[in-house]
C-alpha cells in the first residue's frame, strides 16, 4: 500500500470538497440576494470570489504533483483527471455566482418589478444539481452523478420558458425592461451552472465507471462490473 | 519477422510446488507484450517456459504447448533450434568478459560454424546498429572487451549478441533494472524499434516502462494469468480488481 500516495489523494480530495463548498454556497447566496434584493449577499460573494480563485491554483497545483512525483494509473489516473476538470468546473460555478451578484445589485438600484418568471424556483433546481454533483463525488456514486444529468434538461426548459416570458414582458412593458433584462441573465446564469454540475457529474462517472459520457454519448456508460468503490 | 506464440494450458512446477497454472495467452507478431506481477507470481518462470532456459534448474519441469510460430516448443525441437528463434536479453547484463566487443556479438553465429569473416563483420555491424550502439563501439570493436562498456552499453551489447542469429522471438527480463534513467531510455526506444522486426515479450517491475513500450499486458499474480489486454486498458480501467489493485500500489 502506497501510504503517501493514498493521503495526498485523501488531502486533494478534502481540498476540492471544500472547493465545492465554496462554490455551492456563493451561488446560494447569489441567489437568496435575488430574492430578497440583498446588497450585503452580493458583496459577500464578490468578497468570497478570491477564495475560490486561490483554492483553484492549489487544487491544480497539488494534482500537478502527484502526476509528476506518483505516476498513478487506472482509477487514481481517472480520480486525478477528474479533480482537476471538477476543479475548474467550481471556479465557473464561481464566476456565475458574481455574474448573478452583479445583475442583483443592478436591480436592487431599479424600482422592484413584477416579473413572470419564477427565478427562485430555478435557483431551487440548480442548487440540488450542485449539491447532488458535489454528493457523487463525495461518495463515488456513479447513479447519483446520472440523475444530475438528467435534471439538466428540466433547467434548460426553465430557461427556455424564462426568455420567452421576459422578452414578451420587454415587448409589453418596455419600462420594466431592464428589470426584466437582468432576470433574463441571471437565468442564463443560472443554466450555466446547471451546465458545470452537468459536467462534475460526467466527470464522476468517467472516474467511477472509466466511461466518457460527454456530449450525450450516454451509451457508452458501460454499468460497473464490479461494486463501485468507496474509498478515495 | 517475428512470428506470434500460442502458449495453451502451460502449467510448470519447481520439484512438487506448482510455479505456473494453466496459462493461456496469444503473443502477437510484432508486437512488444509486457509481464507484470509482483515478485515471485510466476512471470519470469513464464518467460523462461518459451525458450525451455527452465530446463536448466534441477526438478523443473512444464506441462501444455507453446508454438513459437510454427515450431512447438515442447515437441521434439531441439533447445539450439529453439534458441536460434528465440532470443534473451536478462536483467544483468551478461557479456562474455574475455571476448572483444566484435566476438561477443559474433559469439552466436561462431557457435554455429558461421565462418564467413565478411559475411561476420556486416551481422555484427547490423546487430549493433539494430542495438543502437554501432556509434559508440565501432572505433574500437576488436581493442575492447565487452565487459569494458558501461551498464548501458553491455545491456545493449547484449541485445546486439540475441539479434546476431536473426531470432523470431526476444525475451527481456527486466532488461532496464540495472540501469539509470538514460540508459534506460535508450533500451526502451530500441525496443519501440525492434518491435517491427521482432515479436517481443518483457517482464518488467516498472510499470511505467510496460505502459510507455508494450502494446500489450498481462498481470500474473500467484502463478495465475489475472488479465491480459491492451495496454493502455490496463492502465486506465483494467476488468479485474486484482489488476487494478497492483496497478494503483495497493499491493505488489
């Protein structure tokens, strides 16, 4: 048993959980700031933006060297491939997280408008696809990493029917219509973040199962033939 | 060429222990296949299976087949036959240490009544250019003993002597251990070459080097074939646990 080797993939693991947990938590503020038209929200996640940035270098940093000092192979080689395409999958989930603060704190200094489009509903499905993504790296679980696929088109169909709401109320109510074009692009923002759960979650399966399942080659998700496993 | 070998239900023993259990494998012409295993599961007993070198250890003995294209190893075939077809390249490099760095590599053709000194300078000059060594030697071929050559360069001095009989068949094992990271380079590139006039089998220890040479693997553990396939699948998701625990140094 290389026992080094095995806690330096245990410390890279607990760095890119506490990576995701950053990321989770400024979308979630980003998020609770739209609803309630909270400026400290936004700030705190424009404050909290380095922290991810710093955590991503170290994360890339660390994989870097154990490719260079451990040469690991099979499933170490895939776990390593895969934190650092997750690591750079939180660091966009972090940039949205901003994107999202930034639109906030433009509209909190525009009057407040009704707007028919359910954004915290959004948030809501987005945020279980995070967490879920985050759950299957956690515990190695392959199915749980398929249902974030799957959530993705519920997003994608929010989003759909957020622009075709929001352009009409342009169209409608031409005053409201910045209002309408910063919830227009927290939605975008929001279904980007969809799009990187989608993509830890794809990259969790390549590291469980050794499957590339991108681009929606699901077929070649062979299932496991043996029991997942649960260390790492 | 290298032609390919059919290894089938080939079991080996040392006196009463059994070394080896009904191994079966296909070894493509051509093609450089890599052993793998920890110490002591079989995959230097194996090797040696090919070209009968266990018949040199008391008690030892191999049951089923092995076709070296279409020359059966255990059926009649002289070991001198065999071992003009199958070349040997060992973990210590072994130069006859009396023998100039030319006789060394002309050991094998003299041993069978090759005279022909002209026809003898162009195979030794082509082996050690096959060995990637003509460069380094050739000033002083008949002045130096092979034994005077670095680490290295006896290990591809060596490989220079298997190739002189124009075998089918190489067998390294662990040819690289001995030797620092260039040396080792050098062997591996020549191995990458030679696959295309040779079918080559290695045992190794270093699993890098079966990744970085070998199109093909196989996992021995406790005497028994694990998993063979190609080697890039053993090394990003081999089919057995057994495999993938070596491969990650979770055992071995």
């Amino acid at each position: 048993m290389r026992t080094r080797f095995q806690q330096e993939m245990e410390e890279l693991r607990e760095k890119l959980l506490r990576m995701g947990g950053l990321a989770e938590l400024a979308v979630d503020r980003a998020c609770q700031a739209y609803s309630e038209r909270d400026l400290t929200r936004c700030r705190l996640v424009l404050e909290n933006e380095s922290l991810i940035n710093v955590a991503e270098r170290e994360i890339d940093e660390r994989a870097f060297d154990i490719l260079a000092t451990q040469q690991p192979a099979a499933v170490d080689l895939r776990f390593i491939l895969a934190v650092t395409k997750i690591n750079s999958d939180l660091e966009r989930v972090g940039d949205q997280a901003v994107n999202i603060a930034e639109r906030v704190m433009d509209m909190i200094e525009l009057p407040a408008a009704d707007l028919p489009v359910d954004i915290p509903r959004m948030a809501t499905a987005v945020g279980a696809m995070v967490r879920r993504a985050l759950e299957s790296f956690v515990d190695g679980k392959a199915e749980l990493a398929q249902a974030v696929l799957e959530m993705d088109h519920v997003v994608d169909r929010m989003r759909d029917e957020a622009f075709i709401m929001l352009v009409r109320t342009m169209n409608e109510r031409p005053q409201v219509t910045q209002q309408a074009l910063d919830a227009l692009l927290v939605a975008r923002n929001l279904e980007r973040v969809a799009d990187h759960a989608t993509n830890i979650a794809e990259d969790v399966i390549f590291w469980v199962l050794g499957a590339d399942v991108r681009h929606h080659a699901l077929a070649a998700a062979q299932p496991p033939d043996r029991p997942e496993r649960q260390e790492q | 060429m290298g032609v390919g070998i059919t290894v089938e239900h080939v079991n080996a023993f040392y006196g009463k222990t059994q070394a080896l259990f009904d191994i079966n494998l296909v070894f493509q012409a051509n093609h450089a296949t890599a052993l793998i295993g920890p110490s002591g599961c079989g995959k230097s007993t194996f090797i040696r299976c090919l070209n009968r070198m266990h018949e040199t250890i008391p008690d030892a003995r191999v049951e089923g087949t092995v076709r070296i294209g279409d020359l059966s190893v255990y059926n009649g075939t002289s070991a001198t036959q065999l071992r003009r077809r199958v070349g040997m390249v060992f973990q210590k490099a072994n130069p006859f240490p009396t023998m100039s760095i030319y006789d060394n590599v002309a050991s094998g053709l003299k041993l069978n009544g090759f005279r022909n000194r002209k026809q003898l300078d162009e195979v030794v000059e082509r082996s050690l250019n096959s060995a990637a060594l003509w460069d380094e030697v050739k000033d002083h071929l008949h002045k130096k003993s092979g034994a005077s050559l670095s680490g290295g360069q006896q290990q591809r001095l060596c490989i220079a002597r298997a190739l002189a009989v124009q075998p089918e068949v190489l067998l390294m094992d662990e040819p690289c251990s001995a030797l620092d990271p260039i040396s080792t380079g050098k062997i591996e590139d020549l191995i990458f070459q030679l696959k295309e006039q040779y079918t080559i089998v290695i045992v190794t220890h270093n699993m890098q080097q079966a990744a970085r040479v070998a199109e093909f693997t196989g996992f021995f553990l406790l005497g028994k074939m694990i998993e063979f396939d190609k080697t890039e699948k053993v090394f990003r998701k081999p089919s057995d646990k057994r495999t993938e625990d070596y491969v990650t140094g979770r055992f071995g």
